[in-house]
C-alpha cells in the first residue's frame, strides 16, 4: 500500500440530491378535439446520491477534494401521459469497509462490506402526479397536478475500516513493518522511531498450497490511545474491521511480555470492548537475539493466548505463524 498522502480514511461532503419534476395539468387538444380530458403526465424523480462499493478501492483519496455532490433534478412532466425524465443519479464509488455517517449527529447510516454494493445516501424528491391522477366522475376535468418534491441536503461523514483478516497490534518499534515486509510482497517504510507506519499497509501472505490472507499493518498504538493520545483514534478504528488480532511484543522490550501484552490489551477494551471477543495471538518478534534459557524464561511469562517466537530478519518461526493465524482465521 502506498504511503503517506495517498491514504484517505475520512472525508466530509455535502451531498444535495435532485428535486422532483413538477407534474403536469395538461389537457388534451388536438385538430379533432377541442375539449379532451386532463393528460398531464407525472414529474420524473429527483437524482439520489448512492454509494457503491468497489473492491478495487483502498482510500478515499478521490473524494477528498469533491466537498459538494450535487444530483440532477428530475424533468417536468408532458402532454400525452408523458412522463418527465428522472434526474441522473451521482454515484460514489467508496473501498470495502466503508461507513457513512450524519456529519451533524454522528449516527451511523450503514457500511458498505461488498463489491457492488450499493446505498442510497440521500433520496432524490419524488416527482410529482399530472392532472390525470386527479379525475373523478364529478371532477372531468381537474386543472391542477402535483409539484416534485424537493431533494434533501445533509453534510455526511465517511470512515473507512481497513478490511483484512490478520491486524498487526502493538506499540510503535514491536516490528510490525519489518515482519509484514518479510511475509508479504508489501513494502512499509521501516525505520527505528515511533509512528513511522502513519497509514495502515496491508500486505498479501502467501501461504501452503497457493493460499493468501490479507494482514493490515495497523500504526503502533500508544498507552492512552484509546482517549485520543497521539494518533490513537484514527488507527483503533482500522483495528475493529480485521478478523484476528495479532499482538507483537518485542523480545527486547522494557516490561515483562505479559505487561506489555496487558498495555495493549487494556487500550483495545477502553476503546471498543468489543475487540475482546477477536481472535488473539501473540508473537514474540525480534527473538533471534535469544538464546535457550532466557527463551525459557520468558516462556513462564507469556500470557494465556498462542503465541510463537519469531524474527523477521532471522526468518525464524514464520512458517508456524503463518500455520497458526491461518488456523485461526479459518476456525
């Protein structure tokens, strides 16, 4: 995935949707008849603003600058029952994992979760009914029709989830990038500070038999994350969209494994207690610089989640990681 400003996860817009065509209160004349009945036809409706997903899409980079999304307004109806034209629908193509909210009240509209997909943001106005609706038997021959209705204008909200199956989840410097570098073709900028990783990269994991998984490098979290702090908010909310968690403590950490693990832990259940319901797992990376005994010791400190030894630049213990998140994803 590319980086820096390339990756869009919010945007505001304002969408106004068309105004329904006014009907028509026509009444039919013609060299033959100089007193015919109403055939006014009906306004055409108001163009939506819809949503659609499109799994091609990664960001919503194209939207960014688009602040007004403006729909056609449906066509006045004519003579001869004809109806009037609808106004064209404006059609945002938006990546998987989007989701649209009131940008007023911050409710959840809904998500978009599959290719093609599609939801109306705002309704265009119904068209309005021609004078021909309006006939009964003690009113031949009403002069009057139905105006459109007037479109809706509403500023809204777009969030956007990152989809994966595997999310990387650990402070900045656990290793992430270098691990998903090593087990995907996806190239993270990788450097030994914090929040190097500004936007989520997901990489492709090739794994037996010529299967893949998605894993979402997601930018290291940092104690108080979870009320904002740093850059906490924005990244948790990438966290809530993958299947399994993984959690990446570095061997060369300050605290024990498990503290470490518990730091993390307690920012995933104050930001959205339900992550805790997610598959976990626990690798324990940069462990080439172990050697037997003082693996054993940390062994006695891991918490109660499977868990695994790796290094990334050593290759070790990639395979059985590999063999363990594909059997969680898959469980």
């Amino acid at each position: 995935m590319a980086q820096g400003s390339n990756f869009v996860d919010y945007v505001k817009i304002c969408c106004r949707s068309g105004n329904g065509g006014a009907g028509s209160a026509h009444l039919h004349r013609d060299k033959f008849t100089s007193k015919g009945g109403p055939d006014g036809g009906d306004g055409g409706r108001g163009g939506h603003i819809i949503l659609k997903g499109n799994s091609q899409l990664w960001t919503l980079l194209h939207l960014k600058y688009r602040k007004h999304v403006i729909a056609e307004h449906g066509e006045t109806g004519g003579s001869a029952l004809r109806s009037g034209k609808n106004g064209k629908d404006e059609i945002l193509e938006v990546p998987l994992g989007t989701i649209a909210k009131d940008a007023e009240t911050g409710e959840m509209l809904f998500e978009i979760t599959s290719d093609g997909e599609t939801r109306i943001l705002t309704p265009g106005g119904r068209g309005g009914l021609g004078n021909w609706h309006f006939k009964t038997p003690t009113l031949q021959t009403p002069r009057f029709s139905q105006p459109g209705e007037s479109g809706g204008e509403r500023w809204i909200v777009l969030e956007l989830k990152v989809l994966a199956d595997v999310g990387l989840v650990g402070f900045p410097n656990a290793g992430k990038s270098t691990l998903l570098s090593v087990v995907s073709a996806a190239k993270p900028e990788i450097a030994d500070y914090p929040f190097t990783t500004i936007v989520p990269n997901l990489g492709i994991v090739s794994y037996r038999d010529n299967r893949s998984f998605v894993m979402a490098d997601i930018p290291g979290i940092i104690e108080g994350a979870s009320t904002g702090k740093g850059l906490g908010l924005r990244f948790l909310r990438h966290i809530e969209r993958n299947s399994v968690l993984l959690f990446l403590v570095p061997a060369d950490t300050n605290r024990t494994i498990r503290e470490e693990y518990d730091i993390l832990l307690k920012e995933l259940n104050d930001y959205n207690p339900e992550l805790m319901h997610k598959p976990r797992m626990l690798a324990i990376s940069k462990s080439d610089m172990l050697d037997e005994e003082l693996t054993g010791e940390m062994r006695t400190e891991v918490p109660d989640v499977p868990y695994v030894f790796i290094s990334s630049v050593a290759q070790k213990g990639l395979l059985e990681l590999k063999d363990l998140l594909w059997k969680a994803i898959n469980a």
